[in-house]
C-alpha cells in the first residue's frame, strides 16, 4: 500500500476541519447515534476484518474477535456517556449580588471539542488501539473529527475498519471527515505539524513518541499530544503470599506475561520474588511449555530477538528457561541496582526477570528503582498489612493503576479505569487514555456568563 | 535583590522534592488546615504586605486589598474543595463477574499530586496570580509543594509574602519545603530543567509563556507546563444594544479597558459597533476624562509607549482620543482584515480600539478575525435571538468564558469558572487556571485494582 500523498492529505486535513464545526454542534443525542451506527457496523464485519487482522498481525481469532467486541463496547460505552450528559460535565454557579470580594455574575461551565485529532495507531492492538480504538472512539465523542495514522504492521484491516466505519458514519449522517485514515511514517510528521489539526494521541515506543511529542510542542501553535509509550508493570510478592499460593502466583505471572505472545503495554517484566521462594523449577515449567507463536510483525520479531540477546547478556542476568515461545530471566535485588539501566530497559515480547530479594530492605530498593509505569502490583496476604501500608504509596507514586493480588494484563473500559502515569509511561498527559474519562484530552472548558439559554 | 544561586536553588528543590512524600500523603482535612492557616496569616499580613505591593507596583490601595481579599478567599475555596472531596474525584466501579468481553475487578479511581510545581509569577497581580495566587493555591490543595519564581516587577512583597505564608505553613504542621520562592530569570529556567520539577505554570506573555513551554517539553522528562499567555477580548455589539443602551455600553467599555490601567489579561481590546453608532463624543470624552495612573513598573510602562506608537501608526487605524490616562484607536472591519496582524497584537496598557462595521456580514467577518482568547462578549438585545445564535458557536471556539450583556474584567473565582481559552491564550493546557478545577492540572488518576481499603 503506498503512503499518503501530500495532496491527499490535505484533501483530508481540509475534510476533517470542515466536520469539526457540524460535529461539535451536534447534540450530544444526534452525534451518540452516529457513534453507534459505527459500533454496529463494526460488529457486522467482524466476519471479514478478523481474517485480515489474522493475516497481518499473526494474533489468534478468539483474540481479535474480543478486540473487535471490545472496540465496539467501547464506543457505544462513550456513547453513552455522551448522551447522559457526563461527557460535558457541566457545573453551573448561580449569580450572586452579595458575593465578597465582588458580586458574582451566573456562570455556566461545560466542555466543548478542541478540533480535529490525529491518532497514531499502535503495531499490538489492531483493533482496540487501532483506527477504531479508544483514541478514536474518545475524540468522537468528545466532538472531534479524527484521523488515524495507521500503523505499518497492519495496513489493510486499517483501510478496510475506517472504510466501513465512514460508511456508517456517512449513512448514519455524521459530516464528511468525520474519520480519515493516512499511511506513511512521513506524512505522519507532516499531519502533525498541520495548523488544522488541534491534538494528537499516540500508543507506541518511549523514542517514538517523545519524538512526536517535541513535534506537537514546538510547533508554532502548540498542540496537546497524550502518548502511552512504555511500562515494565513490576510484580511485588511476599514470603506470605507465597507460602499461602506460591503455585498459583507462578502459573498466573506466566501466563500474564506470555498473554499476547507478550505484546501488551501491560505485560509483567519483573516479578519480585522472595529468596527461598522455591517456585523455580515451576516456573521453568510453565515457560517451557508456552508454544512458539508468531509476533506481530518481522520488525518487532527483530527487535524482541536483539533485546533479549542484549539483556541475556548483561552481567547478574541469568537464563532460568529459553523454551520455544517464551524465555525467563532470573537475577536479584543487589545485581538489579547494580545495572539498574540495561536491566530495566523494556524488552516487547514473551520475556519476563525474577528478581529475587533477601529482605524487605531489598523489597523496598526494588521498588525504589522504578520510575513511572502504567502498573504495579503487589500480591499479599492480610498479615502483610503493615508492609502494604508501607508500599502502596510507593507504588502510587510510580504507577496509573495499583493493582492488589492481581495481574496487570486485562484493561477493564470503565469509568474508574487510569491507563496511564508518570513519565515514561505516559508523557503530555495528566489523564487517562482509557476509560470515559479519556474524552478529556480532546475536550476544554468554556463558561458562559449570564448567557441566556 | 540578589537572584538566588544555583546552590540556593538546589536546596530549595531538595526541600520541595522532600515535602511531596507527606504533603501528598496527608489527610484532606489536614492539607486543608496548613491551607487555612496560610490565608489567616496572609490576611493578617495585609497592612504590611499592600504598602510594600503599593509601592512597587504603583497599584492602589483598595485594589491591592482586594486582590489580598480574593487570594485568601481561593485558598479558603480550594480548602473547601479538599476536604468535602471535589478535588479527588473518586469514581468506583465495583467487581462485575459477568462483564463482556472479560469479567471486570473492582477499580477506584482518585486523583494523586504529580510533585512539586515550579509557579512564574505575573507582573499585574502582585497577590492573586503571585505568590499566594490561584496557581499556588491550586497546587497546593492538590498535594503539591511550590516553588514560585518571584516577578522582578515586585520582588519584595514577593519575598515578604512566601516568609508569612511559610512561617504559618510551618507553624500548622505542614512539611518543610511545602512552599519556596527564587528570584532570577535564569534561575527559573533551570529550575523548570530540573528533574525533581513536575509541572509548571505561567502567567505573563507570548514570546515568555512559549519559551518556557518549550522548555518545559523539551526535557529529558517532559513535564506539563500551563501557560495563560495572552488575549485581546474583543466585544461584539448589535445595533439592537447600541439603540437601547448605547451610553451604558460606551460607559462600560471605557471603565473596563482603563481598569487596573489596561493591566489585565481581560482588557476589552477591541469594540465593534456598528457604523453609525452615534457614540464617539462620548467614548471620546469618557476617555479623555480618565486620569493619568503609574503603571506596573518601568519595563511595562515603555513597552506600552513603544507599543502604543506602533499601533497608532498602522494604516487605517485612526486616534480617536488620546489623553492623559487612556487612549481610544478606531478602525473599521475591512482595514482591520486588511492589516490584522498588526492591529491585533496585543498592547498591554490603557489603549483600546473600535472596530465599526457596516453590516452583519462585516461583523462576522470581524469575529472569524480573532484566534484564541480568554473572553469573548456580545451585547445584544432580546430581538437579536437569530444573530446570537450564530455568533456563539463562533465565540465559543474562539474563547475560554462567552460573556452576556458583561464585560470581561473581573474574574469570579468558582467552580464554573474558565479562565483559558485556545492557543495562543494558553499554551500546554486544555484545563482553566482560575477555579476549582484549576487544581486538575497539577493530578494524575490512579485506580487501585482489588485493593483493600
């Protein structure tokens, strides 16, 4: 497929900031509606997209089909928001003469769109992060016309999803422009450096999107950018959780960690366990039987392949298990600060380090090499109460969601759901990029004073 | 005054880096009493800290106690937010076994304190947008410690001010480092380089706000910087308010563009009326009757003189008055659209210019002229329903608050408030900087996943 021309780029960029009046005017009714002709049409060509999907991306049907669902689900979840009104949190502050230090006028707040949005797509999800993914689905709701930059590891179920959906979109009589689709890493760049386009949102590597991100803020009209780029979502074990369900815990991390052939952002990279713990030749096990599968694409199968020859070799790291479809790393607390740097550098794919620790000091200095992540979990028992008091404002600090006997793998699409945290998890970003909240990053407030209706 | 060195300015961040642990982790309740308790001492403060603030900014007396009045009343307001929980937000989605595609966990969602925010100062509010202003206030309500880089137009009070706040601060309890003040414009650039800085917020110009946005995003860690930049405000009225309250209108104009002599970032720039409008003799002598008046400092009282005779000096804009205190420019809608970068960079001072148009189309091409800004007002009349209808989507993607039959100058600080508005009005922000929600700008979500209370 050949990349987007310059032209028709602008042919699109022009579509998109002609919509994104009509759109933003609509009520929040008429544009839910539209939303959900797009969440039907999407459940209707499950049957032809998947199959692309499977081809272009090696991830099994059941998967892909759940992604489908889950896309779906997702828009008509905003939807939904959108219609009840809690898209526009409105807050209204009668008139007040007597107020100190200055009488006080009515005002009436609400949100409104911020303009067309670009969305980069991500290489795991072909779906639900995807031309119909929760970027989208929240920009739509928000009022904003999107256009998707695909992403090269799944070109062809990416034309055929925005086809379908702006049929919908068309049919069910939302604006032309509403959605558009581009290709090519160039044009990109370009898109994003466009007067028309006013925000961008971007799924992918921490170099990837710290460079686009320096793209939208040094152009001459600065733009909001919200990337989701990487997590190591560290796993934190006590000796108690481990007399009372070592087993349990051993067959939960590998499967976390090799769900997806290992491609999801929130994939466990270090299970922190106690020396002694007595769970290796389990774990060896269990990751000795994960059959080989596919990756996503040559380039990331490469890349999975020279980063796990790197930190194989990086010193303290040892190989516990190197089956066919996944391998597992061992080293301890003391080696892990040691080389804190190569260690935690993400390796994306079905690798995983036990990271043993002798005492509760070394638990804590584990915990204290991190920096931001999208997870982090802690598995306990009630005895442990004292340590977790201890160690949940730690994992607060340093992740978007605190998970408690738990495995970060599995983004449940809910209002109360953060996908995000500090830097190098997110960046540009003090919101969510799932859940409903996420229409936030598209929208900005406006008061009106003493307007009347 | 001396700037603070580099050895100063890393023991103050160490301070602040050491006060984000407990400051963030105590109780709404007690975070709220260390805010109290600084409002009590800066209004306990105000007869000695207004004669400094008169002195250096030339501000008079009444003003600069209200604008004390109004900075302990947002702290007291953000005091409120806190401790009846606005300012966390919670949202809780409680387990659902059976939930599509996947079974849901149970996830509370609440808002945490990104860290210690670095607060640049504005030159036209020695109080409310300084040290002790809303970006303070609402950084500290969230949990975070500030450090404020003090304006040079008003360094002492600036000094006096961060020592009453900091004693009282110390005396109820909060940690040492909750709020620091370093002077020095160097200084403050590297203090928004340093790592242990997790946000920023700016109030002052353009080229000022868009330099340390960069700066700001351009680090090694990016980090979100909000920048309430400039804005021309301009004011619409139909020929229906020109007719049943011409005067009132032209009497309006002329107070709220002289307030604070023409110091605020809600100066009405520009007035349209239309032709015919029958009110320059008395705009005209309204203006000339306002009183000469110091302005801020030096530095801003001759960027107002060279700005002044440039605007006076472009093509088709005519001087209508120019008197002692105040001066009023006319133009009209096509020599406006004919040189609109030059009549619409901001002059900050007590300059204003009438804009006349001759039809309705004129008038929304005059509208379509303006970029982002903080306020937009239209003065219409009942018969103008079908006018107004038009004009306010147009105002509402053009500014942060739309105002009714009002005026821009004063700014009610509650929770309907939007004090933003689109580029270039703020920069880095889809979020206001004035009112509750301010405080969103310096939190992030977490949810915690199954975890027990």
């Amino acid at each position: 497929m050949s990349d987007t021309s310059p032209e028709q780029l602008d042919q699109i960029l022009a579509a998109a900031a002609a919509a994104a009046g009509p759109l933003g005017a609509a009520l929040p009714a008429e544009r839910a509606g539209w939303i959900r002709a797009a969440a039907d049409a999407l459940d209707a060509a499950a049957d032809e997209l998947v199959p692309i999907a499977m081809r272009e991306t090696g991830l099994p049907e059941a998967r892909l089909r759940g992604e489908v669902a889950r896309s779906s689900g997702q828009l008509r979840m905003f939807a939904d928001a959108l219609v009840d009104g809690a898209l526009l949190d409105v807050v209204i502050d009668t008139a007040d003469a007597d107020a100190k230090p200055v009488p006080r006028p009515d005002l009436r707040r609400t949100l409104v769109p911020l303009g067309p949005v670009l969305v980069f797509a991500a290489s795991n999800f072909p779906f639900a992060f995807s031309v119909c993914g929760g970027d989208t689905a929240s920009a739509l709701a928000a009022g904003c016309p999107v256009v998707v930059k695909a992403h090269p590891g799944h070109p062809e179920v990416s034309v055929r999803t925005a086809e379908v959906m702006t049929e919908a979109l068309g049919k069910a009589g939302a604006p032309d422009g509403t959605l558009g689709l581009v290709t090519g890493f160039e044009i990109g760049v370009q898109a994003l450096q466009d007067a028309r386009v006013k925000a961008g949102g971007f799924t992918g590597s921490v170099p990837a999107g710290l460079a686009l991100h320096k793209v939208a803020a040094n152009r001459p009209e600065p733009i909001p950018f919200y990337g989701e780029l990487g997590s190591l979502n560290p796993v934190f074990v006590t000796p108690a959780a481990v007399a009372a369900r070592g087993a349990g815990i051993a067959t939960g991390y590998v499967g976390s960690f090799t769900l997806g052939v290992g491609q999801f952002c929130t994939k466990p990279g270090l299970l922190f366990l106690p020396t002694g713990h007595g769970l290796q030749e389990q774990l060896v096990d269990a990751v000795t039987g994960v059959a080989e599968a596919r990756m996503l694409n040559d380039r990331i199968a490469q890349g999975f392949s020279t980063g796990l020859e790197r930190l194989a070799q990086v010193g303290g790291v040892r190989v516990w298990a190197s089956g066919d479809g996944a391998t597992l790393l061992q080293t301890t607390v003391p080696e892990l600060l040691a080389r804190r740097d190569e260690i935690l550098e993400e390796c994306f794919g079905p690798v995983s380090i036990v990271v043993e620790y002798a005492n509760e000091d070394e638990l804590l200095s584990g915990v204290e090499a991190f920096g931001g992540n999208l997870t982090a979990t802690l598995h306990g028992e009630p005895e442990d109460a004292e340590l977790a008091a201890r160690l949940l404002p730690m994992l607060t600090d340093r992740a978007g969601r605190v998970i408690w006997n738990g495995w970060p793998t599995g983004v449940a699409v809910t209002w109360a759901m953060e996908h995000g945290g500090p830097f190098p998890a997110t960046v540009g970003s003090v919101h969510t990029s799932v859940g409903v909240t996420a229409a936030r990053r598209f929208q900005r407030g406006v008061s009106y004073q003493d307007t009347p209706d």
